[in-house]
C-alpha cells in the first residue's frame, strides 16, 4: 500500500539538536507499506502514483507523540477521588477500585486510553500495569504501537509470580504486531521493591536484552522512605542493584539531587516527565533545566488517567512549559522547540522500540499526525512550533497513521468501534465507584 501527503507543511526534529525544527512549507511525504520512503519540498511529481493521495492544503503534517509514561485501564478509574493527597488517594479510592477490575475491564479500559491517545495525535506510549494480556490485545487490534510492562513490586518471592508473567509476556509478545509491540521490565518503585529484587531485575533485563522502567521520586515522601531505610536516595538505590546498568525509563524524577542527576546522565537514562500528574496530586515540580544541561534524556507522560485527567499529549506538553517557566521565574526555561521534541523523540534508538520513530525521514516509521490549521486558535501563524505547543489541542488532529495504516481519519477513530467502546466502559464504571 502506497500513501502520498501532497501540498502539506512537513515538521521534522533537526537531527543533531535536542530543540530545533526542520519545516518544509510546501512539500509531499511518500508513504510505502509501513515506512516513509520520501519527503521532498514543492509539487507531488507527477510519476508518483498512490492507493491514497491525502491533500495537505492548509494542514501540517508531524510525526505522531510517545506518551512516555501510562497506566492505560486506569481510564476506567478517571474521575474517582479527587483532591485528595497521594498516599489517601492511593490507599482510599485507587486501590479497591483496582482490586474490582476484571480481564475484560482491562480491556475495554486500554481500548478506550488508545481511542483518547489516537485522537490526539499520540501514535506509541510506554505502559506499566496488570492485565498486560489484555492492554496487548488492545494494541494489537487498534494499530497503535506500544511499549508495556507487567508491573511487580515486594521481595523476591512475593513477586515470583508477576515476574514469571514478565517473562512469559516477552516471550509470547515481543515484537508482535508486525513489531508494533515492545516490552519492558516495570519494578514498581526503590520504595515498594526490596533490593534483592532489584537486582534480580536488573539481571534478568540483561538476560533478556530489554529494559526497564520504574517509578522515581515522584514524591517527598517516597524519598524520606528510601533514606530512612536505605540511608541513600532512589537513584543512588538504582545505581547501587545494578539497574543503571540496564537501559532505563524512570518516571516523574521530580526530587533529584544534582549528584542524581549526574548519576542518570552517566547511565544515559532517560525521564518520564508527568506535569499534570505532578501538578494534581501536588507531588513537585521536576527540574527539567537541570535534567537538560546535565544531558539526560527527558520525554513527556500523562501517567494515568486517574491522575490527570486526560491523555491529550498537547495538554501535557502546554503544561510542562508553564511549570518550568513559572517555577524557575525564567521565560526562556524549557522553548517550544525542546518541549515538541521531547514529546515526540525522547527515547535514544533502539530504547524500548523495535523500529525507528519520531522522524520525517526516509526508514523512518509512517507514524504521523496531520494538525488541521484552519482553526481560529491557529491563526495566524508566525511559528508552527509555538502554534502547536502553546495554542494547539488535541481535538485539532484530523488523521493519524501507525506504521502506514490511517487510524484515525478525519477525526474518527477507523479501528476501533467508539459506540460500542463508550457503552462498554460506561456499563462498567459503575462497580469503581466506592
Ligand atoms: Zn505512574
């Protein structure tokens, strides 16, 4: 199958910088099969023939957004015990709800998290949680591609079993989809793992050649947990089992310590930025200045919808550039151009995916979004970069494509059936509420 986008404005990361944008105001982007086979400036040659010609006129065409860090059934739960501080929220509303959710739950909750996604412009996401069988038949059935993990937490023997399930995910998973589906390994939290078992992880991941990712000062609390039992930090802690050893994804990192900091840059670990997340159940700030010119890696996550409450990456990216800037008093913290990379490139290579991503690019992955611009809140445009972080929604996504596939067209999801999605989830939401 041979796609063509004709007469669109093409964004593409400068390779090379962590902030600048290639624009191309007028040009065609050649699609065969899964892969971009060829981008080029001005008029569609006329040899160059198509399944489906897609007219640009008045669009812009993007790669699609890495949500890098979700919990995707936890939709099910959106809503559920509001304004209430992490550890009641935990223990008091996420918890026993968690404990009612059934396999078809999971389902049904991942599908609707992949609609939400999809329709805002978010074409992979990393995610950590239970019913991985069933996140993975969601993936598998919408086109989507993702990056999961069974989530496991305690001692060695305690999570014996949900490691034995990691194992048997990979093995039966990765890969699948035509490689649209990857997997890593999820020790929970250094708060809720014991360092046997991190260890352990770290050396199956070897074993494996996978990664991990983890949970890492989310909160205050998680790190006095840590230096009171440990007498060191979370990072130190994952220096110490061997785990930056391992290719690693740590979400939040709101509480890092500058010699963290540099522990994460030597490793080349990459974090999980959650603005809203951190914003809604007051957890911090993250210092992605820092994070930044000590060279780590940082990409943009919703977490779960639970504590959001959205899964619109162009919401997130917004609010990770207002955070900084009000937090540090410095406008000039965190431009545009770095928070749009981080939202769509912020994982090196070969980290957790099987193909390459994140590019307009010939090899690249057709994973794309097409922004419609003819919106009064797009007008006019000065910046391309800044009208999308600053002033875009996600509801502004008029189609995107997964390794060439169009699922979503003109604004409507084409794999997944969103009538039938909403009665599901609306028949079901009702046993969550406690
Ligand atoms: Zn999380």
């Amino acid at each position: 199958m041979r796609t063509v986008f004709r007469d669109i404005t093409i964004l593409s990361p400068e390779i090379g910088s962590d902030s600048g944008w290639q624009v191309i105001e007028r040009g065609y982007v050649v699609v065969e099969g899964s892969e971009i086979s060829a981008v080029a400036s001005g008029d569609l040659p006329a040899e160059i023939d198509a399944e489906r010609v897609i007219d640009g006129r008045g669009k812009v065409l993007l790669p699609g957004f890495v949500n890098l860090h979700s919990h995707a059934p936890m939709t099910l739960l959106r809503g559920l015990g509001e304004d209430l501080p992490l550890e009641r929220w935990l223990t008091e509303k996420i918890f026993p709800a968690e404990e009612r959710l059934s396999a078809d739950d999971y389902y049904w909750g991942s599908l609707l998290a992949i609609a939400e996604m999809l329709l805002s412009g978010t074409t992979c996401f990393f995610d950590m949680y239970m019913g991985v069988d069933q996140i993975a038949q969601a993936v598998l059935e919408s086109g989507i591609r993702a990056n999961l993990a069974r989530g496991f937490l305690g001692d060695l023997e305690s999570a014996k079993e949900r490691l034995a399930e990691a194992v048997s995910l990979y093995n039966r998973y990765h890969g699948a989809g035509e490689g649209r589906l990857s997997f890593l390994l999820a020790p929970h939290g250094t708060y809720t793992c014991t360092p046997d078992l991190l260890r352990h992880t770290a050396e199956l991941a070897g074993e494996l050649g996978v990664g991990i990712h983890i949970h890492l000062s989310e909160a205050q609390t998680e790190n006095q947990t840590v230096l009171a039992r440990y007498g060191k930090t979370p990072t130190q802690i994952l220096a110490e089992t061997g785990l930056l050893e391992q290719p690693l994804l740590a979400a939040h990192g709101v509480h890092l310590s500058d010699q963290d900091i540099e522990l994460l840059a030597e490793a080349g670990a990459v974090v999980a930025h959650c603005p809203a997340s951190n914003m809604k159940l007051a957890s911090g700030v993250a210092r992605l200045d820092a994070l930044r010119q000590a060279g780590v890696r940082v990409g943009i996550g919703t977490d779960g919808a639970a504590s959001n409450n959205k899964l619109d990456m162009y919401e997130e990216l917004r609010l990770a550039g207002y955070l900084q800037k009000v937090s540090t008093g410095n406008p000039e913290s965190v431009p545009a151009g770095y928070l749009l990379q981080r939202a769509i490139n912020p994982v090196p290579e070969g980290f957790g995916l099987l193909a390459p991503v994140g590019c307009i690019e010939p090899g690249y992955q057709a994973d794309l979004q097409v922004v419609d611009f003819g919106k009064a809140h797009l007008q006019p445009v000065h910046d391309y970069v800044s009208n999308l972080v600053y002033a875009a929604k996600g509801s502004d996504v008029e189609l995107v494509m997964v390794a060439g596939k169009v699922l979503v067209d003109g604004g409507e999801l084409t794999t997944i059936d969103q009538e039938k999605l909403f009665a599901e989830v609306n028949k079901r939401s009702a046993k969550f509420r406690v």
